[in-house]
C-alpha cells in the first residue's frame, strides 16, 4: 500500500468520510470498517471499508485497495466489487458492533465503555485495531467518567456478545445520516445490536427509519418493541405507511396495535386499510395540506414550511370548504406552490386557486393514478370521494413505491456510476 496514510485512524471519526477514486471522483462516504477478531487477544486485524455507494448501497473495499487516508478524504484504486456487503462468520463490524460495549480494564479489572477505536499499520502492512479510547464509569452525582486511551492489549471482554451492548458513540456517528441511509446501517446490524439501536432512537426517528426498510426487516424489528412503544411509533408514521405495515404483522398483531395507538391515529389507519393496498385509497395519505378559501398564501407558505412535510405534498395546496380535516367538505381545487411564490403574501387563496385540477376516486388502480400523474405532470394527485370530499393524496414517491420491485432498496447493480451529487452530513 502506498500514497498519504495517517498512522494512526480512530474510525469513528473515519465515519462519513468522502472515498475518492484515483482520478479525484467521489464514489461513496465511510460507513464502518469490517475487522476480524484473533485469539489470545491479539489485535484485531482491519479487513476493510464498508462504504456507501449512490443509491444507498453498501458495498465491502479490501483495506489493500485503500491507497491514501487523509483528513476528510480516502482514495482507493481497482474497480468497486458493486456485490452488497454482508457479514461473514467471524467478521464484527467496528462502529456497529464494537462501540459502547462494556469491557474490562485488565489493569484495574474496572468496567469501562468504549468509545472510539485507531488502527495501525504495521511493518507487513497490515492495519491492526491497535488502541481503544475508553470511558472511565463516572461516579457519584457524574454521569461520565474520564476518558483515556489505551493498547488494545490493556482490556479484555470483546469475545463476550451476550452482554447488553450500550448505543451512545454508534449514534454519534450516525446523527445526520438521513432515514433512509440510517435504515441500511440497522439492517446490515445483527438482529441483537439492531434492536438495541433501535430502542435508543426517539419515536419520530423510529418512525422515519421503519419506512424506508424492506419488509421482511421492518416487520422482524416491530416484533421486537413492546407494544405500547410500538404503538407510539405507528403513530408518528405517515399513516399509509402505518396501514401498509399493519397488513403485514398479521390481523392478530395489528388488532392488538391499533387499540394501543392513540384514537384519532388509529382512525386514520383503520379507514385506509379498507381498501385495497395497490388502489388510489391504499396509497393515499390522510394529512396533505389542507386550507379554505379564505386563507392567504401567507398562511398556505407557512404550512408548507412544515418540517414534516414531504416534498411532494409541499407541491400544492388543497383547497375544501370546512372541515379541513379528511375527509373534509367539499373539494375546490389546488393552489401550485410556484402560484405561491408569484403572489403577495396577503392574496387569499380562493382568487387564486386551480380549479381544473381533477382527483381520482379511492377505487382507482394503480395504474390509473401512474397515468393521471404522468399525464398532467403532477407530484401528488387528490383522491376524492362521491360526495367530492377530499379524502386524501397519492404522492408519486408512494406510487414508486408499489410500481417498483419488493426488493428495489437493495436491487443488485453490476455497476456503479463513477461520480455523484455529494451530500453534506
């Protein structure tokens, strides 16, 4: 190996990091590091990168290919093996598996916690999980205790997987991952670590996180919350994502699940799981931006604002008569966010709205609504019923989502593009 190499890597800090080509073009950031645990407590050696290509897809790097680590770059050389990364028998994942777990100072026999880990490089080349920076149990009223670091030879317990495992460094590293790039890292975890990550994100997180897993995961992880919590993060789902999880956990599970959620949550979820999952009504969501007439686009720029709002709802207003609640009174029309954005900021909405737009019926299949938003180029389309109440709309990502494969998050690709749109975390 070759080129800038830091002698010394904590990899926690690696996390994130942007991986370069030889030519300078970006090919994904830093997720873990895959190292493979010895005997006799011999330092672990570093078997390579894991790092996240476009797409969110997660693919294994040989530290052999790694040619330069810098501050806030690592290139590497050869072609991407674009196969998805899995665990093998014997291999840990370094951030994933090996951080916050309790061991033991050989010097003291105290319990400490780690919270970082360096490789090095030695005279064969190999890079060796050489130091742990640890955390000391802080005492009395002191909830964290000194930190330290210390040879790998210094403590021991890293063989002991049956202990409970503590998540506060993995979720350091994790923080400004997006949803769905926080769902790839829990479900490349083993099934013990992903639950206890899991347990530690807030209910909104949670919530934001089971809805872009697969099915097969999302569902093994719900099993795993006790049920009011499980509940509570239901409810903080969009609830057609809610209703499509609850068909999947079966009636039993799901009756159980809807009496614990909180009444007007449930009732939401309820109304779409009558109809049928690939129909207008299945798709659809129950809280699109909903105001009257009278409001201003003032007041309609404010809601779009909405942290929670999802760009393709954002995209326009819908415009009812009260109550603006789903369902609500009689459907008007839509005011387009770039209308918004042309008017001052006292103009009520009624002057303005589009009245050609038409919705679609909650029978409506799925092909019927691909095609309505294709043909009139819209990003969500409102689902009316036969009393023209608004009873909700089909975005077109929820419509991606029953066009494409089961199994479309993690699709095999042969190959990789060569360079992407990099994204701040």
């Amino acid at each position: 190996m070759s080129g800038n190499l830091l002698n010394r890597v904590f990899l926690a800090r690696l996390a994130g990091t942007a991986v370069f080509d030889p030519n300078g073009d970006p090919v994904g950031k830093v997720r873990d590091a895959v190292a493979t645990l010895r005997s006799n407590n011999q330092q672990p050696r570093i078997l390579g990168l894991v790092v996240e290509v476009p797409l969110r897809r997660r693919v294994f790097v040989p530290i052999t290919r790694v040619t330069s680590i810098e501050s806030g770059a690592v290139v590497i050389t050869g072609l991407l093996n674009m196969r998805r990364f899995e665990t093998r028998p014997g291999e840990v994942l370094v951030l994933g598996e090996m951080l916050d777990r309790s061991i033991t100072l050989l010097e003291t026999s105290e319990e400490i916690i780690v919270e970082d880990m360096a490789m090095e490089q030695n005279r064969n080349g190999d890079w060796l999980i050489a130091k742990v920076h640890i955390m000391r149990k802080g005492r009395g009223l002191r909830r964290k205790g000194a930190t330290s670091t210390v040879a790998w030879e210094e403590v021991i317990g890293f063989a002991n997987t049956e202990q409970n495992q503590g998540v506060a460094n993995l979720l350091s590293t994790l923080a400004n991952l997006r949803a769905a790039d926080l769902a790839a890292v829990l479900q490349d975890l083993a099934p013990k670590r992903r639950i206890e990550v899991a347990s530690a994100l807030d209910d909104e997180r949670l919530a934001d996180v089971l809805e872009e897993m697969d099915e097969q995961n999302r569902v093994a992880l719900l099993a795993e919350l006790e049920g009011e919590r499980a509940a509570d993060v239901l409810g903080e789902m969009d609830p057609d994502d809610a209703a499509d999880l609850l068909r999947e956990v079966g009636e039993e599970r799901a009756n159980a699940l809807l009496d614990l959620m909180e009444p007007e949550d449930a009732e939401d979820v309820l109304r779409l799981m009558t109809y049928e999952d690939y129909s207008a009504g299945g798709m659809m969501t129950t809280e699109p931006i909903v105001l009257t007439a009278d409001s201003t686009v003032a007041d309609a720029l404010a809601a779009v604002r909405q942290k929670q709002i999802s760009p393709a709802l954002a995209s326009q207003i819908y415009i009812c008569r009260q109550p603006v609640e789903t369902p609500t009174g009689r459907f008007i029309g839509v005011v387009h966010y770039q209308r918004l954005l042309r008017e001052p900021p006292s103009t009520l909405l009624g002057s303005i709205v589009d009245t050609d737009t038409k919705g679609t019926n909650p029978d409506a299949t799925l092909h019927e609504v691909s095609s309505h938003l294709a043909s009139y180029n819209l990003l969500s389309l409102p689902v009316i019923d036969a009393n023209e109440r608004l009873l909700g709309a089909v975005t077109v990502d929820d419509v991606l989502d029953h066009l494409l494969p089961e199994n479309w998050r993690h699709a095999h690709r042969e190959k990789s593009p060569v360079a992407f749109e990099s994204e701040s975390i």
